[in-house]
C-alpha cells in the first residue's frame, strides 16, 4: 500500500497495557493543572488521555517563588509539587476528572513508600481514574529522586504500591538524572510497572549574572521543553530496546515534543503513547495539531496504525 487519497483514515487508537486511548497523545504532568485550568483553552476530551499534576497525602505549598524561567529551547521549573492533598483532589479534582470520558492518569508523588501507597490505595477506588504515574523522578524536592535513582530502593517501592493497587494500571515515571536508566526500568518493571513514562526533567541551573543570584528561588530546577528533545529520544530508545521491548510493557514518551514530527521521532524510538507538557504553554492546541499531523503522516507513508511506527528506527 503507498498511501494515496483513498487510503482509509489511519488508526490512532492506541492500547497500553489495556487502557486503550483513541489517540496516542496526552497532556505531560504537573503542564495543565488538573483539567478545569486547561479547559478554556482545548476540548480534553479530544485528548488521548489526560495526565494531572502530582497529588500527596497531605498539601504541599511548593517552593518559593520565582519557581519557573525561561532558558534557550526550553524552561527551568522547581515548583516543588505544590497540590491542595489527596482530601482535597478526591472531593474537588474528581468530580471533573470523572466526567471527562476519556483515560485520566493521576501522577503520584510521596516522601516514602507507605505515602505512595497511602494516595494510590485512595485512587484505585475511583473508577475514572485509568492509571497511576508514580513520579519518582522529580528533582525539585529533596527527596525527589531517592527511590528513581536507586534501583535498589525502587523495586521494593513499586512493588508496596502494586500490592494495593488492584484496578488502575500502574506506571511508574523514570529520571534521566540517572547512570543508567535501563536500570531504573528494570526495577520498575520487576517491582510490577505495567507502563513506563520518561522522561521527567533534567537537572539545570540559571544565574542572574546581575545580581549574582540564581534565577529560580530553589537554586536548582528541572529543564523542559525541545532543549531537552534528543536527551529523551535517546533514553526511549535505551530503555525500549534493552528492557521495555522484551518485557512487553509499553512507553509513554516526553521530553520536548512540539509538533507532530517530534511525536513521530518518540515512536519511532519506541514510545507507544506521547506526552507533552511544555509545548502546551506557548500554543495549548499544539496537541490537537499533533494528532492531525500523525494521522497524516501515517497515511502518507501507506501505514496504518501508531503500532506500525513503534520502535521501527532503522539503526
Ligand atoms: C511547570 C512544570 C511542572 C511539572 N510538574 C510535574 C509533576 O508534578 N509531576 C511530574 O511527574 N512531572 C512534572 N513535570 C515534568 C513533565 O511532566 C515532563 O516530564 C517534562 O516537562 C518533559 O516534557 P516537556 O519537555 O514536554 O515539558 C513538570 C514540568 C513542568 C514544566
């Protein structure tokens, strides 16, 4: 098949370990609040999925303020996980969530493995809430990283949370802060992650050569956006091709994606499904134009489906 006008309309849906998406693309978390701030600005409902910012046991204020700045092709943010609690996303979040139709994967962040499991037994009992991303990778909190940079500590961590999380699918998110990240996934995948999410945002640092003082309150932040696009490529790929592939167990794909082409490189490197976050911020619809780019794409190279494209780089 060549792919002419009277090619069928390619298939977009996508099924991640059973939660099954009409389209691969979904918002990056902690990127559009937890729906209701994104709203006005594109209908979630066209969306694949939708992915909320981090929810903990108890509110988290975040860190001091200035928390975000721009840098070359990108930004630095050390928001810190600022969220009201779990109390507060069950009574005030979910109604909304709930009401959306589509897939809505709840990010998850905790200061131990008991606060982990604490958030994700409360979510599981929530019928619209599709998947839990346990974020382990955020490097704007102190102990942000401690289980996603210790293969060691993650196992176990993924595995307490997998004993209590009977109907929601389980995904655990990976740091590119990291020696070797096929390590971080193997231990997810051995802990019980059903999907991998990568990649969270690199550790940076900005300097007001002014006044000599960093430009973001917490110091240190996490880089985002396409500066960091052929970093996360490049880890999809590791993590696909020397654990994911062979365990079965499909990738959610984020770091930088902007267009459509950058959503075609992420498959192409083995991401199943797409995240974007950043992007978002200068253009919310970038997402919209994203899938239509793909079914495009798709229909030009005679392919069918996003399956066609996953892990298909010619290396
Ligand atoms: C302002 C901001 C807040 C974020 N908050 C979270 C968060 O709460 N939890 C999380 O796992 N990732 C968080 N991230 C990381 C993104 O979900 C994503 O992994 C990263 O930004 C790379 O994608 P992007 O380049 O498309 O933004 C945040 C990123 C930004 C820019």
């Amino acid at each position: 098949m060549t792919g002419t006008e009277t090619s069928p309309t390619p298939d977009l849906s996508v099924n991640l370990a059973g939660m099954v998406m009409k389209n691969p693309v979904m918002t990056a978390s902690g990127t559009s609040g937890y729906g209701p701030e994104y709203s006005p600005y594109l209908d979630i409902t066209s969306l694949g999925a939708f992915v909320t910012k981090a929810v903990t046991v108890a509110e988290r204020k975040g860190n001091p303020q200035p928390r975000t700045v721009e840098t070359p092709g990108g930004m630095l943010n050390a928001i810190g996980l600022a969220n009201a609690g779990l109390e507060d996303f069950l009574t005030e979040k979910v109604p909304y969530l709930s009401e959306l139709g589509i897939p809505v994967i709840v990010n998850v962040a905790g200061h131990d493995a008991e606060e982990f499991a604490t958030v994700c037994r409360a979510l599981d009992e929530v019928p619209c809430i599709t998947g839990l991303e346990l974020n382990v990778s955020c490097p704007n909190v102190s102990d942000g990283l401690d289980y996603g940079s210790d293969a060691a500590r993650l196992e176990p961590l993924v595995a307490r949370v997998r004993k209590d999380v009977r109907r929601a699918k389980l995904i655990v998110k990976l740091s590119p802060n990291v020696t070797d990240i096929s390590a971080m996934a193997q231990a997810a995948v051995n802990g019980g992650a059903e999907i991998l999410s990568l990649i969270n945002t690199l550790g940076g640092m900005a300097i007001n050569v002014d006044t000599f003082k960093p430009m973001l309150a917490n110091v240190t932040g996490g880089l985002s956006g396409p500066a960091i696009r052929p970093v996360a490529v490049r880890l999809v790929h590791k993590v696909y091709t020397e654990v994911a592939r062979e365990a079965g167990v499909p990738i959610i794909g984020m770091g930088g994606i902007a267009n459509w082409r950058d959503a075609a490189e992420f498959h192409l490197a083995g991401a199943a499904a797409i995240a974007v976050g950043t992007a978002t911020f200068v253009d919310p619809t970038v997402l919209n134009q994203i899938c239509d780019g793909l079914s495009k794409y798709l229909t030009r190279k005679g392919l069918h489906s996003i399956g066609d494209l996953v892990g298909q780089v010619r290396t």
